[in-house]
C-alpha cells in the first residue's frame, strides 16, 4: 500500500487509543487486514505499517475508516477517523451511525436513500457486521427522545466529507420541495403507502417492489423531512419516516443485502428516538434480532431482545411484550439452550394471553397473534431439534395464518416439512417441501429461496429414496 510522506507531529491520538484497546502493533495491523477481507481488500499491513502511523503517516483510502471500525468493535464506542488522529475518508460504515441530532439522522439516513436508489448492486455487497449492532442499541437504549424537531425556514446543507449530498433537479408542477409545509394529510399518504409496500412483500417477497419504495423515501419522505413543520407534526412525520425506513430494511434482508438492511435498521431506529416512540424502537430492535437469527448470531439476537424489554419496560402493551419475548426465544434457539429457549416462550405465551380486544395495540404489532407465536413456537421447537412439538405448532399456525401472509406461510411449511423429515415421515416431508419450493418459485425472496435449500440440505440423507426423487422432479418443474 502507497502511503503519503510522514508528518512531523506523532500521531498522540492513536498512540492512547492503541493503549488503551490492548493492541500491539502487530495486532492492530491484522485486525485491520482482516476487517479488509470482509470487504474484499487484501491490505497486507503489519506492525511496521503500524509504527509508520504512529509518526504521523496518514494511510489511503478507506483504511483509516476501517482503523476507527478496529477501534469500535474493541472499545464499544463508535469511533471516527478524526478521534484517531487521522484523515477522514469515506467510510467503509457509512449509516451505521447513531447521530446526534436529528438533522443529523436526516442528512444519513436520505444520504442512504440517495446512494441505493441509484447504486443499489454495490450496496448489496456490503457485510453485515455484528459489532455495529452494539454502539446504535445502546445509544438508544441510554438515550431520550430529541428536545426539538420542529422545522421553520429550511436552512442551507452543508456538504460532509465522505457523505452523499443530493444532486438538484428539476420539480415538476405540484411536486413537494425542501421547505414547504408537512401536513397531515402527508404523513397519512406515508402510512398508506407503508401498508401497500408491506402488502406486497408479504405476498410476493422484498424484490417486487423494493426500488420503488426506496424512490418513493427519496423523492417524497426527504423533502417532507426537510420541509417546514411544529412539534407534533414532526414527531409524527419521524414516526412515519421511521416505519418506511424499517420496511426498506425489511425488504433488503429479504433480498439477503444485509450490510445495507442492517444500515436501514439502524436509521429507523435513531427515526424512531426523533419521534419520541420507545415501543417502535423496540420493534426496530426486534427486527435486527431477527435478521441476527437469520444469520446465526444467536448472541447477538438474544442481546438485541432484551436490550428491546429493557428500553420499553413494562408499560408496552401485552401483544408487544408477546413479540419481545418470542423474539428473544428465537436466539435461545439457535443457540441451543432450551431453557432459556422455553422460558421466553413461556414469557410470551403469557403475554399474548393477558391481551385483550379493546388494547390499544399499535399498528406494527397487529401481525402478532396466535397463529404468527404458534409459528415462533414451530421455529424454536424445529430448532432445539424437539421436531413433534415443532410438528404441532407448525401445523396450528398454517391454520390460523391468513393467505396475505405468503411468506410467512412458506417459512411455517418448510419448518413442519423439517419437523415430518425429523420424525420420519418422508412422504409428508417431501409433498410439504414441494409445496413450498412452488411457492418460492413465485416469489422475489431470497430468504424463501434459502429456507428450501435448507430443506433439501436435511434431504441429503435420503438422497437416493424414492420420494425424495419425486421432491426433486417436481421442483425441477418449477424451472
């Protein structure tokens, strides 16, 4: 790696923090190197590399970003190129940022909007990164609702080193712009268009209309952010801004772009903190939890659950504290432990009993019932290996699930086709696995794709069975 000439002045900054972290050089250079291969970079630093820094070399390119990132993921507290003494670049993790303000958080998060509207393939080879989980969760958890977001005259943007700026364009007649008024009929159109894009990725996957919604965040959501509003319309216009930008992370772990969801999760909850709204920064937090699981960071999953309860307390509504709790059963799961697997569960199930029909429960948590903790009970119990349990959960939530939830149903088949194999039962396990596969044919998900890869996984066994060549024949039809 080309580095510029040294300064004169060492480098103090990095000097203390390399104290204070632990490292050695030789250390630091190879967590260096090796956060470089998550993004496909063969860096080759060692310690000499190390000492050059600390005389005052400034290194090119993204690597003083992935410097700070070292330093985060060892001190828990999210670092910048500039606290190290180093110049700052266009960082490797950019959107992982819990702002400050909230002119801040709308500056990120539209900066967000901007580049995947129109760069989306390089966004979706960014890695997931479990240690950026750690500095936005507690940031909200210790955190409080912003004092002011209300908006009067729109004031000039100043361009940040290494973020997105937005490139002006021409407005056609009646379009909104930067500066005009948010009302309530605006933030009534957000919601509206939240429950159609929520529709069609139920049905259909994330891929169906993922770009659209991103545009629409772009070209509506950031000028409404940016326009002119009091307190309680503004609290309301984050909210709504909040649930949008979750749903584009929903949809972009669908389509397994994890870096870029994980970055969209953790907008949506600092959109969230702006809004003053603990109980959907929980369901924020639950939805990391669940991509967590997903990607088999049990640790991190049951982490995120219980930073949720922690932040919400008591006072959330019983089908939310249901949600919480079979959210933190989940990563129990994953990682083995069936008691604390089936306590959470408990938990849960007594929750979700204690909710009655005049709860005022929010709109987001309204998909919790019966049917959706029978599907949590089925993923658990499928996962602890425990597969009549699983069987039967399975089962009582294909029955109570609605048809609009495609996805989710699909999921629940794969999880009693599991089950049915796990039992034995081969002919059931294929005919279910079959239907499955035909139905993720149909959809634009990959997390659908891979549940029936997963299922064929554990048909590996039974290979060369006659059923399981049937399985075979039939999805091959699927093309």
């Amino acid at each position: 790696m080309t580095e510029r000439p040294a300064q004169r002045t060492p480098n103090r900054q990095l000097a203390a923090l390399i104290a204070e972290a632990g490292f050695s050089n030789a250390g630091l250079a190879r967590r260096v190197d090796q956060l470089g291969l998550e993004h496909g970079l063969d860096l080759r630093y060692d310690k000499t590399s190390v000492t050059r820094w600390l005389r005052g070399q400034q290194p090119r390119g993204t690597t003083p970003a992935l410097i700070a990132e070292v330093f985060t993921r060892r001190l828990g507290r999210r670092l910048s190129a500039q606290d190290l003494g180093l110049d700052a670049c266009a960082p490797v993790y950019a959107g992982l940022e819990f702002a400050a303000t909230p002119e801040e958080a709308v500056d990120i998060v539209s900066g967000l909007w901007r580049k995947d509207s129109g760069s989306h393939a390089e966004l979706r080879k960014i890695a997931f990164t479990p240690a950026g989980l750690v500095v936005p969760s507690r940031d909200w958890l210790i955190g409080r609702a912003d004092e002011k977001v209300a908006r009067g005259e729109p004031i000039a943007r100043i361009p940040v080193q290494g973020r997105p700026t937005a490139v002006p364009r021409q407005r056609s007649q009646g379009e909104r712009g930067p500066g005009q008024k948010v009302t309530g009929g605006d933030i009534a159109a957000l919601r509206s268009v939240g429950e159609l894009f929520r529709s069609l990725d139920d049905m259909y996957g994330g891929g169906h209309a993922r770009q659209a919604l991103v545009r629409y965040l772009e070209h509506e959501c950031e000028p409404m952010l940016r326009g002119t509003y009091g307190e309680q319309t503004g609290r309301r216009l984050f909210a709504a801004a909040a649930d949008l930008t979750r749903l584009a992370g929903w949809t972009s772990y669908d389509i397994a772009a994890h870096g870029l969801a994980q970055r969209y999760f953790v907008q949506s909850l600092r959109l969230a903190q702006a809004a003053g709204d603990r109980a959907f920064g929980s369901y924020v937090l639950v939805t990391m939890s669940r991509q967590a699981v997903y990607l088999a960071h049990g640790r991190e999953a049951v982490q995120l659950a219980r930073v949720a309860q922690q932040g919400v307390g008591a006072s959330a509504p019983p089908v939310v504290q249901a949600l919480l709790h079979a959210c933190e059963a989940r990563g129990h799961g994953v990682l083995g432990e069936v008691r604390a697997c089936t306590a959470s569960l408990v938990r849960a199930e007594r929750a979700l009993e204690a909710a009655r029909p005049g709860d005022d429960v929010p709109h987001w948590a309204r998909f919790f019932d019966e049917g959706q903790l029978a599907d949590e009970f089925g993923h658990c119990h499928r996962d602890l290996q425990q597969f009549r349990a699983a069987a039967q959960h399975a089962e009582r939530s294909l029955q109570l699930r609605a048809p609009a939830y495609a996805r989710s149903r699909l999921f629940c088949r794969v999880v009693l086709a599991s089950a049915r194999l796990g039992l034995g039962e081969l002919d059931q396990a294929c005919a279910l696995g079959a239907e499955a596969a035909g139905a993720a044919a149909e959809m634009r998900s990959v997390r659908a794709v891979e549940y029936v890869k997963d299922f064929e996984r554990r048909l590996e066994p039974y290979r060369d069975a006659a059923p399981v060549r049937g399985y075979r024949d039939k999805v091959a039809a699927f093309g």
